[in-house]
C-alpha cells in the first residue's frame, strides 16, 4: 500500500500541536534551542519548522537583533506556527522544500532541524543545501529519533496496531519518526554533502501523558499514522485509537502514564 509520510493536513496539525508537542517534543526544542542561543547567532533559519515547537523555543531564547526564518512543507503546519507568533517581527515564515531551499548561499549562522531529517527523501541533498546556506563558521543543528523500542509509546502504539492489521501492518512510526537512527549512516551522509565535522550525542527524557487513551489518540489521529489507519480500514480510526489505549493501559496503567524517550542531537560544522 502507498504511503505518503510527509503530509500533515486535515485535523492533524491541530492535534500534533495540541497533544503531540508536550508529549514528546517540547524537551527537545528547548535542549535544542539552548545549544543555538549559546552560540549567538544572528542569523538563522529552521527548516521542517512543523507547529513552531522550536520556533518558540528559540524565540524565547534569542535576543532581539536576531533574525530567523521558519520554513516548512505543509502550509496547514506552517499556518498553526504563524498563529501563535505572528506578532514576533524577528521570524518570517516560508514555505519552503528542505531539499531545495530558496535563498542565497552563506546567509546564515545557524540552521537548525527539529526532528525533520527523517522525512527528506535525499538526505544527502538536504544537506547540501544547508551546507550551501551556511557561513564558514555556521553550524547544522539537529535531532532525529532513536529506535522505536527507545521511545515505548510509540512502539506500543505500533505493536498494537500490527495485531490489529497482521496482513499489512501500519509502520509509519517505525519507517519514518523512528528509522533514522544510525549514526554511522547520518554521519556517513553529512561528510558525502561535504560537512567536515560532526558530533552527535544521545539524550534521553520521559514523556508524560494524561491518559493511555490520551496518548493513543495523539499517535493515531495526531500523525500520518492517521491516513494509514483509515486507508487499511475506512472507518477504524477509533477502533484503532482503542486498540492502541487499551495496549497502553496494559502496559503503562490507568490514569497518567510515562515512558521513555530518546533522540540523538547532531551538530555539524562545514
């Protein structure tokens, strides 16, 4: 079955934001955004900017003569993000493709990525195209997911609903969020696009949700996990949803739950 993991539209950018963002997000925009303020940028740009997790982070961060640009795929993403700082005269939002991005080259001190590597289909060109934009003192600042039993909310999630679609199981969180995780290969991909050093470090959080079926509903109708629910079985969303609560339940208990999570957070230098 087709897949399409890069579209965030419909009731999702609501719900990612909403629910998805606190759960597991949030601690990673701020580490992220307290690495870039140390380095006083003046300039930067996000790409694969999503809701603003990061965006907000860094605003609250950043003094006021820096200037940032947002960029993101998804208008519907984009526009949640541009909801909630509109008024911040330091951050412009684009729409804007990672893979070819439309500025001139040597425009930025930083660039940062805040769990969106994952989804470009070329990394290596993705890149690229940061390496092109940034000074020759810049920095490439990002973090992707660590492997899918790291992160158990969204590994229960997944078992669930492999019981549920045995034939052709939903694996979106394990395909994209979480199946870009070797660092060898990341580092291998940023020197083929001509960056020279890099260093990656693992952090680990625990997320903290309401409820199991909180955090269920967030997974499945907060992610593109959503389109391949619905393609598998038209109308089983929230039978999906259940599966997922009830497997989480099982696993975690009743009332708020916590679980593990663990990114890997790379900076590179041109």
């Amino acid at each position: 079955m087709g897949t399409n993991d890069s579209v965030f539209a419909g009731a999702i950018p609501d719900l990612y934001d909403r629910l998805l963002v606190p759960l597991i997000f949030q601690s990673y925009a701020e580490d992220l955004a307290d690495r870039i303020a140390a380095m006083r940028p003046k300039s930067l740009l996000e790409v694969a900017a999503g809701t603003g997790a990061l965006t907000r982070a860094l605003a609250a961060r950043l003094p006021r003569d820096t200037t940032i640009i947002a960029t993101d795929l998804n208008q519907p993403m984009l526009d949640r993000a541009i909801a909630q700082q509109s008024d911040d005269p330091r951050i412009t939002f684009q729409l804007a493709d990672a893979q070819a991005l439309p500025f001139e080259d040597d425009q930025f001190d930083v660039v940062a990525c805040q769990f969106g590597v994952m989804f470009f289909s070329d990394k290596v060109t993705s890149y690229r195209e940061v390496l092109r934009l940034l000074r020759q003192d810049g920095r490439y600042l990002f973090n992707v997911w660590d492997a899918l039993p790291a992160n158990v909310f969204a590994e229960t999630v997944t078992m669930a609903l492999t019981e549920m679609f045995p034939e052709d199981p939903p694996l979106f969180m394990a395909r994209t969020p979480h199946g870009h995780f070797d660092q060898t290969r990341i580092r291998d991909d940023l020197a083929a696009a001509g960056f020279r050093s890099v260093d990656t470090e693992t952090v680990s959080h625990t997320s903290h949700g309401g409820s199991a079926r909180e955090v269920a509903m967030t997974y499945c109708q907060g992610t593109p996990l959503r389109a391949e629910i619905e393609a598998r079985r038209p109308g089983g969303l929230i039978e999906a949803t259940e599966r997922a609560a009830e497997a989480l339940e099982r696993r975690f208990g009743s009332g708020p739950i916590e679980g593990a999570i663990r990114a890997i957070v790379v900076e590179a230098a041109p």
